[in-house]
C-alpha cells in the first residue's frame, strides 16, 4: 500500500538534502535527482515541499522524464480541509499528442484542413466551369 502525505508534510521536506514535490495529487522524492536535472537545481528548489503540476505540465516533459518520475514516487496527497485547491489547470496538457497539440488544438486542425480541402474543390469546379464555357 502507497504511503499517504498531508500537505504539510510535504511541505516540510523543502531543502536540497530532503525534496518532496506533488504532481497530479502524487508525492514524489526528488532528492537524489536534484544534482541531475537537466533543468538545475533551482527549478526543483523553487516547487520544493509544494504542488509542482502545474510547473511540470508547463515545461512538457518526455516519455522518459515521466519514467524517471515514476521511480521516484513516495506516496500519494491525502487532502484535508484548508488544503490548497489542486492544480488542474494544466492537466489538459497531459492528454497532449506528441509537439504537445491538445485535443482542441488538433481539433483546430481538421477544421482547417477541412475548409482548404472544400475550397480548392470549389476552385477546381469553377475553373473547370469556366474552361467549358470557354470552349463553346
């Protein structure tokens, strides 16, 4: 059985030594991967005993970054009241294809593709038309 966390003992490992951080309501130890994230050791200390969701989802990262994740889960977030509301503004990002587009982004898409595929039918006709007319 996965270990539970409150917020505010997650909150308390803050340091370089001793990290914590949430992502999507799991709690993870990032204090051995402190010296080998790519992106320094600021942008850890920086979520240090917090929810990083939204900071991870922003940045995007791989497959593989989300592997190394896994490895380092601790437990899970057990809310209680006065807790800080989740962050779920950028889970949005995690149904994200591969370059990150969103369902919605990819939506845009075909829509697109969709109006350039009708109009160039519709130019065709029309000169297609206008060539018939011509030859008469």
């Amino acid at each position: 059985m996965s270990q539970e966390f409150t917020f505010k003992e997650v909150a308390a490992h803050n340091t370089k030594k001793d990290l914590f951080v949430i992502i999507h309501d799991q709690v993870y130890n990032s204090s051995s991967f402190v010296d080998e994230h790519p992106g320094g050791e600021e942008v850890l200390l920086d979520v240090a005993g917090q929810d990083a969701t939204e900071a991870f989802e922003d940045v995007g990262h791989s497959d593989e970054a989300r592997e190394i994740l896994e490895g380092m889960k601790a437990g899970t977030l057990k809310r209680v009241d006065g807790d800080p509301a989740p962050k779920v503004a950028a889970t949005d990002k995690v149904s994200a294809g591969p370059g990150g587009a969103s369902k919605s982004d990819s939506s845009f898409g075909v829509g697109l593709y969709a109006v350039i595929l009708v109009g160039g039918l519709a130019a065709y006709f029309a000169y297609t038309f206008m060539q018939s007319k011509d030859a008469k």
